[in-house]
C-alpha cells in the first residue's frame, strides 16, 4: 500500500467547505489558484458541502500529485434531513442519560454514543456521484464522516476497503468530529487515514501514521506570528497534514513562508 504523505507536496491541506456555494465562482477559484501557487496539493471536500465537490471537478487540473479526500455519509442527497436530525438528537439525549465525559487537552467532551446505521446502497450512490462531479476514476481518499455516530461502523470499513479493491478507491479513512465511544474502544487497521480536530488529538494521533488535522485556526492566530504558529504546528506532529479552511487568498500566503 502506497504511503499518503510521500504524495503529499506541503504539510499544509486546503478545506474547502468554504468555497462554492459560500464563496462565488470567481472568489473560489482565488482561493484555489493561490494555494495551488504555494505548493498545496490536498484538497478535502465532502458531499456536504454544497457544490464543492463539483468546483474541483471543474478547476483542480488532473495531476498524479494531487489528491483529493472526500466523504461518505451525512449524504443530503441519501440520508433524508429528518432521519439525521432523529440520530443526532437520539445521540445527544443518549449522552445526556449515560455519556461519559472524556477529557482532551483541557476540554471536557461528551463520549459520543453511536445512534445511526447507513446502508451500503446508499454509500455506493455517494461514491458514484463524488467520481462523476469530481472527474476522476479513483477517489484518493474516501472518509467515513463523522463516523463517531455510525453503528455498523466496522462493517462499512470493510465494504470500502472491498472498493479499495476494486480500483474506486485508494485509501480509507475516517473524518471524525468528536469523542466517540465506538472509536475510543476499538482498534483499526493501520492504513486508514483519520482527519480529526485539532483538540483530539492526544486521543486519536497515535491511530494514524498520517493523520490530518483541522480546527487550529485559534492557535495560529492566537498572536501576530502566523508562519511560526505554522512552523509549530506542523513540528509537534511531523507526519501531519494541517488543514486550512479559509476563503480569503491572502491568507495562503503564509504557506509560501514556511
């Protein structure tokens, strides 16, 4: 199995849940060409998120260097609104009956009780859709999303990694929110890729050889140094990839500086 971080130019990831439809075309497409321009070359994208999938389909150009992660699960077009919002609240009133607390770097968070079961057709429709609007043969990396709700977790790993096998997809991961009881207490397959928040990491880093971080926003702009907030996030976990989400190209340029 193929290593992702030795495809992986820059230790730093572009999010793009705030482009399309939150940013115009015009302005989305800044914001790609300038991390394009300082190297970038991970891309995370989700069906939940609006048309982003479709945007790089469309403007990303076609290139063994870079990868693209998407996702399935939360899938709008699949999973009905009502039936997300019932396992969401099912798992909140669940928590809030028998959770237990988890503490991570100073944050007391509620261990998430697994609510919702998905069903592979469902799934199958979300991969055949990513591969069409996206304009590739292969999904680089297909996360599970937020798989800290999911019940028949394992058995959906195992069907991806059936898709693995089949050419669709290349690595397996899991895009993971908030402190789950599920993934807390089971042990995983080493290739699988985990993306996570920057706050859990002491719980989930050592589950990954690659893992890829979000949600460092506050610590790189907790002062007005942000290459060196960069430099120090990238150094305490090596093999990382830090994700940033921003719609402003300006932003990007700190990449350069590193």
């Amino acid at each position: 199995m193929e290593d992702l971080r030795s495809l992986i130019a820059n230790p730093i990831g572009l999010g793009t849940a705030n482009l399309q439809p939150y940013l115009d075309e015009t302005r989305s497409k800044r914001v790609l060409h300038a991390a394009l321009d300082v190297g970038i070359s991970y891309f995370d994208t989700s069906p939940r998120y609006g048309l982003s999938e479709k945007f790089l389909g469309d403007h990303l150009p076609m290139s063994d260097r870079l990868i693209i992660a998407t996702k399935v699960g939360l899938d709008p077009l699949e999973s009905s609104a009502v039936s997300i919002m019932r396992g969401q609240l099912k798992t909140k009133l669940k928590n809030l009956v028998r959770g237990s607390k988890t503490r991570s770097q100073g944050v007391t968070a509620w261990t998430v009780t697994p609510s919702m079961i998905y069903r592979f057709d469902s799934f199958q429709s979300s991969i055949e859709r990513s591969l069409k609007l996206l304009r590739r043969e292969t999904l680089d990396v297909l996360h599970i999303h937020e798989p800290e709700n999911i019940i028949n977790l394992e058995e959906l790993l195992d069907w991806v990694d059936i898709k693995r096998r089949d050419g669709l997809v290349r690595h397996r991961g899991l895009a993971v929110h908030r402190v789950g009881s599920n993934l807390l207490n089971a042990s995983f397959d080493a290739d699988i890729i985990w993306q996570f928040p920057w706050v859990h990491q002491d719980l989930y880093a050592t589950k990954c050889a690659t893992p890829i971080i979000f949600g460092a926003g506050t610590a790189l702009h907790c002062n007005d140094r942000p290459v060196r907030n960069l430099r120090e996030l990238i150094q305490e976990i090596p093999r990382a990839i830090v994700l940033t989400q921003t719609n402003r190209p300006d932003h990007l340029k700190w990449v350069r500086e590193l």
